[in-house]
C-alpha cells in the first residue's frame, strides 16, 4: 500500500505541472501577445537617382594664358605707358581677369606681361583694348620687354616700336657703310660699284663654288632688298631688267670685279 503511494504521488505531480502549464499557455492564447519574428522586417528602399554631372564651368580647368601687344603709347607722364592689346571673346569665360604681371626694372630694362585667366571655350574673335603699365622710375628710353616677343624701344620720332639691325637710330645715309654690310651674305668679298639713297650696287666676289656676280638693292624701310643680278656691264641687262633704274649710275658702270 505505501509503495503504490509513493507511485502515484510522482504521477499526480507531474499531472499537476501539466496541467498548469496548459492553463498558462491557454492565457497566452487568450491575451494575443504577438511572437518575436527572428528575421527583422524588410523595408522597401525607392533606388538613388544618379548625382547630376558638374556643370562645364567646374570642369574646364582654368589657365593663365599672356597676351600678345601690338602697339604702345606714351601715357600721361613719365612713368605711364599705354599697351594696345587684342583680348579674346565670345564667351565670359575666353578672358577672365586681364592684368599686368611680372613687372619689374632692372639694368635700363622693363619687364612685364600682359595676362588672362581663360579656360577651354570658343574664342576665335578678339577685341581691342588697352592697359596702363606704371613703372617706379622714369621710362625714359628704356627698353620694354613684354613676354617672349621682340623688345620696344623709344624711335626717334618719340613713338614707340621694334628696332631694326642697326639698332634704334641707325645711320641717315643710305649709302653708310654699316648699311651696305648687309647686304654681304655668303660672300667672301664684295666692291661696292655705285650708290644714291634710293639703288645700289654691289659686285659680289668670291662666291663659294660660284663665280662673281653684280646685284642690284633698291631702298626699303627695312634696309636694302636685292632686285636682281647681271653679268654685264653697263645698263643694258640691267635696265631691261629693273626699267626703274636709275640711268645716270649704271652708265657709270665698268666690267664686273
């Protein structure tokens, strides 16, 4: 008798907590208290639209580009000069910001640039302007070197411009002879046979590989331009050559050197 009791109270125990635990799960039931899902929840995300691309004026790069003079004034003083200048346009962007840089006076010389700030863009067409350029000191008759272009200097008018061979104030003589070495070249030697201000000739000797030769040289601002050559003495060939030639000085002319 006493070891079915101690049977059954196992069975009753275990009965109870069943039963317990069922009461407890039918109020969970009742009370609808929502599961924790495992997985979190899936949001929908609307896709990014591409970022709009820069706009042109951030993508060109930007450069400094020097503008070429093409003529200078004298300004107000003695210290002013005004520089004639041919800007690019067509667009704000052809010339930003034109400017004097680099300035600078050293040994009777000036130096200076005029530049633009200008990025890619159609700039075929260009307008006029001008820059004042002031220097510390009198300008006097220094030389003015703006860029990599041929220098300015002071002429003897008073204007400003490019200096030819013989320099800023060559000789008035034409017939000088630091204009008829000019005319040298190749030659080893060369007799100067007649000259006025406006003709001249010359017989060139001595030709490497070649023999003497008489050449006209008419006047030009720049100096004498070669015409033509004889092989004649006289004015024959060489008026029925160059008809503008002058008569009187090629009558004087004997055989060539």
């Amino acid at each position: 008798m006493a070891g079915r009791r101690r049977f059954l109270r196992p069975v009753l125990w275990s009965a109870a907590v069943l039963a317990g635990g069922g009461v407890l799960f039918a109020a969970v039931l009742a009370a609808d208290i929502p599961y924790a899902d495992t997985e979190p929840p899936t949001t929908s995300q609307a896709p990014k639209s591409p970022a709009p691309p820069p706009s042109a004026e951030a993508v060109l790069p930007e450069a400094t580009s020097t503008v070429t003079t093409t003529g200078i004034r004298t300004g107000p003083d003695d210290r002013t000069l005004l520089l004639q200048v041919r800007i690019p346009a067509g667009s704000p962007q052809c010339a930003r910001e034109p400017r004097i840089e680099g300035l600078t006076e050293e040994n009777g010389i000036i130096h200076a640039n005029v530049v633009i700030d200008a990025v890619a863009a159609d700039c075929r067409e260009t307008v006029p302007s001008e820059f004042k350029l002031t220097t510390a000191s009198p300008i006097a008759n220094r030389t003015l070197m703006l860029g990599s272009g041929a220098p300015w200097n002071k002429l003897p008018d008073g204007t400003w411009g490019h200096c030819g061979r013989l320099g800023c104030d060559p000789p008035a003589d034409h017939c000088a002879d630091v204009w008829i070495e000019q005319t040298r070249g190749e030659a080893i030697d060369f007799d100067t046979r007649a000259c006025d201000q406006g003709w001249l000739v010359v017989d060139r000797l001595n030709f490497p590989q070649s023999p003497s030769l008489r050449v006209l040289y008419r006047w030009t601002p720049e100096g004498w331009l070669g015409v033509t050559g004889v092989k004649s003495e006289g004015c024959e060939e060489i008026l029925a050559k160059e008809p503008q030639f002058t008569r009187a000085l090629c009558e004087k002319l004997g055989p060539i050197s």
